[in-house]
C-alpha cells in the first residue's frame, strides 16, 4: 500500500503516524475491547480520551486558563449564526473584513441576526489582496469584529499588520482560523473568539473546535438554540448531547502528533519553508503563475494557474497518476490550488515540484 500527496483544501491529508496509530487501536483501544467509536462517551475511558485531547490541545496553542475549548458539531459554518446568536442582539452592528468567499458567507449568515457593517472588502468576490488598511471603516459601536484569517479559496491570508489594526479597536475580536489554525503561532490572548472546522489542520470533518474567552459567554439571546449556546457547552464540557467522539480522538492523536513532532513553533518553520520553496518556483518558471499579492501569499493554500489554461485538464490527469492528489482549484477561483497544511510533508512539495518543472518542459 502507498500513500500519496494529497493537496486537497478539506477534508484533507491527516499525518501518516496519526493514520497507523488509528489502525493499531482500531479494534481495541487500550485493551478495553472495544474501539473508541464503540465507546459510552461518559465512560471512564473515553473521558480520559477527551481530556488529554483538550489537555494537549490547550498546550500546542498555549491556551491561557481564562478561555474555555468547546468542541461542536456542524462545521465551522455553524458558528457563521452562532456568533451573532452568542454575541449580539437583533439591530446591534458588528464589524466584519470582507477578504474572500468564506467572509462572505459568515457575513451573510450573521446578517440574518444583526446589523453588519462591512469593513472594507465585498467588492469582488475573490479579491487577490487584503483592502488596504487606509480604507478601513470601523464602526463605533460594533459589538464585535470578525475576521477570515486565511481565506481558502485564493490562498490569501491576514498579515500582521492587518491584525494588529484590528486589535488596536480594542474590541472583541473573533477570528475564522479554519484553514490557518496551528500552522503558526498565534497569541491567544489578543482573541476573543477562534473558531476552525477539523478538516484541515485538526482532525476528521464533522468538528469544528472554539476557543472562547470566559468573558464571552452567558450572552446568548434568549432564543439561541441549545446546541449553538456556547456557555451549554462550556458547562456540559461539550457533552450536552452525544459529540463526535471518534473525531474528537482522532484530533486528540494530531495534537499529540503536533507534541511529538515540535509544537507549532516547529511545524511553522516548516510550513514557511514549504511554501516559499512552492511559490518560489511558480516566480521562476514563465509556465505557471499566482495572483495573489506577494506580502499576502498564504502558507497553507497555494493557487496558481498554468499560462495555458487549455492544459489544465492534462495537468490534472497527469498530476494524479504521479500520485498528487486534488490540485484542481475551487470552481469560483479556477486554476490549481495545492493545499499544504500540516500534515502535507516537505517530500510532497518536492514531488510537486519536479511534477510542475517536468509538465512545463513537456509542454513547453
Ligand atoms: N471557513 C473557512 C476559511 C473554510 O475554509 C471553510 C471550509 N472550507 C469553512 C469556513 C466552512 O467550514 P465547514 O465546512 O466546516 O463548515
């Protein structure tokens, strides 16, 4: 059996020492006899699961005590209404950046809730770079400010300036990590509120984690449903009804993975690494190119285009049989797009690499 390099952008390639650890325990975790999908989630056993997951969680991000780890069913895009639900009240105005298609729709969603004002942004639906920070209109009396820290689709992410402009509001900020969570640090403690779906650099679809400082909850408006009421979760160590207990392990076993493997100081050296060495020969070659504005390139999401469109499919076909996996963009962006989250190993950019250079000559 062999295992190729899959660019998909989610669900997407999870760490081969996570993938073998999840075998060996399959049917028998721990000699219980039982699978942890098999188990009671209010068990003695897989309680212990869910608290070293959450333990080792709160570790690799540096979680400070003050803020809880919730973890939800229904995807990142179920928080999309569970932040204004949590946070705000019908006619109060919330800030959201507007970088891309998934802004977009949380921007959609929370106006069904409250009164968003759009920063900046909205213009085009997949911009290439961040709206300049000069024409940033903030709102007074927002009650909160959301931004996408990596947008998906185009492989365009937040810089530090950005944040920086943001957090000088000196208001609650909360901040859709789903495609960026773990791949650098980050300072917890300048968030209100993060929230990622698993599928990328945390575990198996189907989760989405959020981390949320205490201040935040108890606010909920009084028709929130039960299982979008953060402080529910916060008091019921999200088991109010039944969670995604084997997706909750697995994430647990990508954390450890992240542990063993350095901590995200680490994997970001590699992360950066990766994708300067990717974008580096998209600069070079005269075959292939990337719109996006250098300074704002993502690390996780590397789109480009071949010079001839009319190749993409041969491309496509070719890339697979060579065993690299999911390069087609998304159908609003077009083009490629490789995925190289966490768990993508250097090999597979290198492998990409001398695909890309050999395609080129072949084509030239
Ligand atoms: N936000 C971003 C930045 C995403 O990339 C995605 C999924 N691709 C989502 C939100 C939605 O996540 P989910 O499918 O888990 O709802």
């Amino acid at each position: 059996m062999s295992r190729a390099f899959n660019f998909s952008a989610g669900p997407a390639m999870l760490p081969e020492a996570v993938m073998r650890k999840a075998e060996s325990e399959f049917l028998d975790w721990n000699n219980t006899g039982m699978s942890v999908m098999e188990m009671s989630h209010r068990s003695k056993e897989y309680m212990s699961v869910a608290h070293q997951m959450e333990a080792d969680l709160r570790e690799v991000m540096a979680i400070p005590d003050n803020y809880k780890v919730l973890f939800i069913h229904g995807g990142a895009s179920l928080q999309f209404a569970g932040i204004p639900m949590n946070l705000a009240e019908q006619g109060d105005t919330v800030d959201y950046l507007n970088t891309g298609v998934w802004s977009t729709k949380a921007i959609k969603e929370a106006s069904r809730y409250t009164n968003v004002n759009v920063i900046a942004g909205g213009q085009e639906a997949n911009p290439t770079e961040v709206p300049d920070i000069s024409e940033w209109q903030f709102s007074d009396d927002a009650k909160y400010i959301h931004i996408c820290s990596n947008e998906t689709i185009t492989g365009l992410e937040l810089q530090d300036e950005h944040l920086e402009a943001i957090f000088s509001q000196g208001k609650p900020v909360i901040a859709d990590m789903s495609s960026n969570i773990m791949s650098r640090e980050i300072d917890v403690n300048k968030y209100a509120m993060i929230y990622a779906g698993a599928q990328k650099n945390i575990g198996p679809a189907g989760l989405a984690i959020v981390i949320v400082r205490e201040d935040m909850l108890g606010h909920a408006r009084s028709n929130t449903p039960t299982l979008l009421n953060w402080e529910i979760y916060a008091n019921n160590e999200s088991m109010f009804n039944t969670p995604a207990t084997y997706a909750w392990y697995l994430a647990g076993l990508v954390f450890d993975w992240i542990k063993t493997t350095g901590g995200v100081k680490h994997i970001a050296t590699v992360n950066q690494k990766k994708a300067s060495k990717l974008y580096q020969y998209i600069d070079e070659s005269d075959f292939y190119s990337n719109s996006i504005k250098v300074s704002e390139r993502s690390w996780m999401n590397v789109t480009f285009n071949l010079k001839n469109s009319d190749l993409d499919a041969e491309f496509l076909e070719q890339s697979k049989a060579a065993g690299l996996l999911s390069l087609k963009g998304h159908k609003a962006f077009g083009g490629m797009r490789a995925s190289i989250y966490n768990a993508m190993p250097e090999e597979g950019i290198d492998a990409l690499i001398v695909f890309m250079k050999q395609f080129a000559l072949d084509n030239a």
